[in-house]
C-alpha cells in the first residue's frame, strides 16, 4: 500500500524532506507560502498558515494522509503535532510539551540541569530585565544573551564577541522579551548533528557545520545560516571520532530522559577544548542542515517514519559517504533589512551537478518572488570538502540579480582556519 505523507512547512529544509519522500509515496504538503519545489513534487499543495493546527488537521483528512512531517519550530511550539496525532495521522516531530526543548530555551537549561546532561554550561534565567542587567554587571566572565523564546536563530547576542556588556544591557532594555537566558559564553568551534528519535532509538547523522553569520570572513549580524558543510566522514575536519562520539552520547541521554520523544532532535554543540558543550537543542531538522543530510542518505526516510508509526526499531542508517557543501542565495540587505517582495530569477538550468532547493520564495503567476528570508540554497556533492565546495560555487550561477551568497563557506582555507583554531585551543 502507497503511503500518503503530509509535509507542513514552505523552506529548504522542507524542499530536502520532500525530495527525500517523493519518489516513494504520495506526497501532500501546506506551507504559508507556495514554495515551487516542494509543490512540484507533491500530489497536492495548499497555502494555510504553518500554525493553524484546525486547517492543517482539515487538510490532513482531505488527502487522507497516513503520517505526517513537521518542518517549522513555530508549527510544533503551536502544537502542530498534537493535533494531527488526535486525530489519527502519525506525527514525525514532538508534540508541543517536548518541542520545549527547543522553544523554550529556559526550559532546555533546566532539564538539562534537572536530568544531569552533559555539557551544559552555566546558567541563571530571568524574567526582570533590571535582575539581568543586574547580572550581566556581577559576573566577571563573558556571557551569551538568549531570549527565551524562538527568535529564528537571530536573537542571541554574545558579549565579547558581538557586544561590550553596555551593549547587552541595552539589547535586553530595547528589546520586548518577558524572559531571557543569560549562560557562560563558550569558545570553540560550533557544529551539529541530528538524529533520529521514536521508540527508545536514536540514529544519528554526520556532523554538518552551520555558517551564521551574514558575511564572509565570518563577519556581520547573525542570520538562519548562511550555508553548511559535511565530510565524508562522520566528523568534521577539526573533531576527533571521540568528539563525534561524545555529541551522540549527549543526544541519547536527552532521548532516554524525553521517552516520549519522536521526530528529528537536533543538537548545536560548541567544540571547546574541553570537549563538546550544548549550545542548544533544536526539535526538528535544522536549515540549512536538511540540505546537507537527505541528499547523502542511503536509508530511505520513509521507512524511518513508518518504522516510528508502528513501534518498530528504526532502521539503522546508511549514507553515500560524500561530503557536501550548502550555500543560500539571501534578498539583498538579508537578514536586517531584507528586500522582500522583489522579482527574482533563477535558472535551474545552470546549475549543474548540484542541487537547487528553493526556501523561502513565492510562486505567483507572473514568477518567483523573495520574501523576508532566505531565498534558496545549492548543494554540492563529492569526495571531499573541497570538490563539493566547487559543485556548489558552480551552481550558484542560478542566482541572478538581487540575490547575496556568501561564498566562503566550505573552501578549504576556511575550513582550515577551523583547524587551526582547534589546534590552538587545544594546545
């Protein structure tokens, strides 16, 4: 029997769900906005909010789906997944209580205090920005500032790196956030992996390092990501297996204390010199890290989401073994003063060997269309970092005017800074 499988969510990250599922079962999906991607691989596509949990359950029972696949946060904080689960369709993503891994990120520091989790750094939260500000004065070490609440990945500011302690006391003063978490600033180099979670198992994926910031050399405000990167192994140049090793332990002891736990738990980690640290936990795929693990997996999804629904052990997981590179084309001003709503061009045609998944674009009548967000990304494959680096600048040839890349990421001198900053760190 052919599986129906729902996708909610319109970005890359669902561009890589959809393209992982599509050849092997009836794809349906709902975004906000109408992403031509996803929308030409799925049987049906209808534009609803990512949130509204009455439509998307409505639109579950019109295609008649089987399971269901979240992408969004937002659509998991606004229980997304309970809904559906009531109403019979398999959820692959947490019900709203467990999504408070990610969406409330003094939530996360607490249970990571409460279960014993390794590698959580110290904290203090607050609900008086006065008491904080307080704090930022007390201590005499440098601190990261993270509102507890979602904030797409750009609202953490790290004193002594991107703000002076002024600066930070302004942020939380300016800003409208009810409760913040104010933690050790830790040093290293940050790196993610995700797993697959349901029924006690735990299946994890390569390592994959994110590009945050807007600019080459790693300069400018922080942004979702502005391109990824994985090796053929499964941890990156500057880690050791052990390292490696170590993050996984991390994600299995946050699974055996959430037994309730199904969907894609995504640790963020920061490589210190003393050994991984949790920057966060994320409870669904990451974006741009979707892009640089469907496409090398050898497993296919949908049987890791089948096997979940019906209580059986997931499928041990199998990849191609090649490296890969992401790299987002982003509106220009991207991300503090997008041009949304702009016209935009791109030719499929040019890109090559590599692969082009659209995000957070528009398809009207008259053509695709940029929103606030990252417009679409190309992913690179090969035997080496490097030879996927070049399959991907290559294909960037798609974005035409309006569009910024930043294209450092994943050549090799960057790559070797990583190194060298380990090697350093580490004596």
């Amino acid at each position: 029997m052919t599986e129906t499988v729902l996708l909610v969510g319109g970005g890359g990250r669902e561009h890589a769900i959809a393209r992982a599922l599509a050849e092997d079962c009836t794809l349906c999906a709902c975004a906000g906005n109408r992403n031509p991607g996803i929308a030409s691989l799925a049987s049906q596509f209808e534009t609803l909010p990512e949130t509204d949990a009455d439509a998307i359950v409505e639109f579950a029972g019109e295609v008649d789906a089987d399971l269901a696949v979240i992408g969004p946060e937002a659509a998991l904080e606004a229980g997304v997944a309970n809904a559906l689960d009531d109403a019979g369709v398999y959820t692959f993503g947490p019900g709203a209580e467990a999504a408070r891994i990610e969406t409330d990120k003094a939530f996360q520091r607490r249970f990571m205090r409460e279960h014993g989790i390794t590698g959580c750094p110290e904290f203090e939260t607050f609900d008086d920005v006065d008491a904080a500000c307080a704090y930022i004065d007390a201590v005499d070490h440098d601190l990261a500032v993270k509102p507890a609440g979602l904030t797409g990945g750009k609202g953490v500011k790290v004193i002594g790196d991107q703000v002076t302690r002024g600066e930070a006391k302004q942020y939380l003063r300016d800003s409208e956030y009810d409760r913040v978490v104010l933690e050790e600033r830790l040093v290293g180099e940050e790196f993610t992996v995700q797993a697959f979670v349901a029924n006690g198992d735990v299946r994890v994926t390569p390592a994959i390092q994110d590009h945050k910031r807007a600019y080459e050399g790693d300069e400018g405000p922080n942004t979702g990501g502005m391109g990824s990167y994985s090796d053929t192994t499964p941890e990156l140049p500057f880690m050791t297996r052990d390292d490696y090793d170590d993050a996984v332990s991390i994600l299995e002891e946050v699974a055996e204390a959430l037994p309730e736990y199904k969907g894609v738990l995504y640790g963020q980690f920061m490589l210190t010199a003393d050994g991984p640290k949790v920057v966060e936990f994320n409870a669904r795929f990451g974006d741009p890290e979707a892009m640089n693990t469907l496409p090398v997996l050898e497993t296919p999804f949908l049987g890791v989401l089948t096997a979940a629904r019906d209580g059986r052990p997931l499928p041990e997981l199998s990849t191609t073994g090649e490296a890969t590179v992401c790299k987002y084309a982003v509106p220009d001003g991207y991300p503090t003063d997008p041009s949304a709503g702009a016209r935009i061009e791109v030719d499929e045609s040019t890109v090559g060997d590599a692969l082009l998944f659209y995000a957070s674009v528009d398809e009207r009548e008259d053509g695709l269309y940029t929103t606030t967000s990252r417009s679409f990304a190309v992913v690179g494959l090969g035997e080496s970092i490097a030879e996927a680096e070049r399959s991907a600048e290559a294909g960037l040839s798609a974005a035409g005017e309006g569009l910024r890349v930043r294209h450092d990421v994943g050549k090799p001198d960057l790559v070797q800074r990583r190194i060298d900053h380990m090697d350093q760190l580490r004596g």
